[in-house]
C-alpha cells in the first residue's frame, strides 16, 4: 500500500452547509471513506461514486496535511 502524509476523504455538503464524510458498507460494516492510503482512496472512488448517484449528492475528494490536527469526528454522522 502506497501511504503519503496527507489523509484524504470523500465528502459532501449537508443541508446544513457542514460537510460530512461518505460512509458506506464494507465488509459488512459501516466505514466513512477516508485514508492515508492512494491505494486505498482509488478503491473507493467506486464507492464515493455509487453512493454519490445514489443518494443524488455533490461528493468531492478533500485532503488534508497529517501535521494538521483535525477532529474526524466533526465529519462522521
């Protein structure tokens, strides 16, 4: 696995205007779609797509800098 120092997500805009992370079903479980992983991120660009369609949302793919500190909690429902 491909790893940088950035950690991506797969975002969309609430009806609130704060976005929030992608979460889908993997492996039977419910994951939000973010990684330090290229390899990782690329595989689910599938998913980011399907969910995208599916529910009628504006996703897009954000990055952030690992020596930033951000609460992922602010971006999972």
């Amino acid at each position: 696995m491909q790893h940088d120092n950035n950690m991506y997500a797969y975002v969309y805009a609430g009806n609130d205007g704060t976005e929030n992370t992608l979460i889908a079903t993997i492996d039977n479980q419910e994951k939000p779609l973010i990684s330090s992983c290229v390899d990782e991120i690329k595989r689910m660009s599938c998913l980011a797509i399907d969910l995208a369609a599916k529910h009628d949302l504006k996703v897009k793919l954000v990055k952030y800098q690992r020596e930033q500190e951000i609460d992922f909690g602010l971006f999972v429902k």
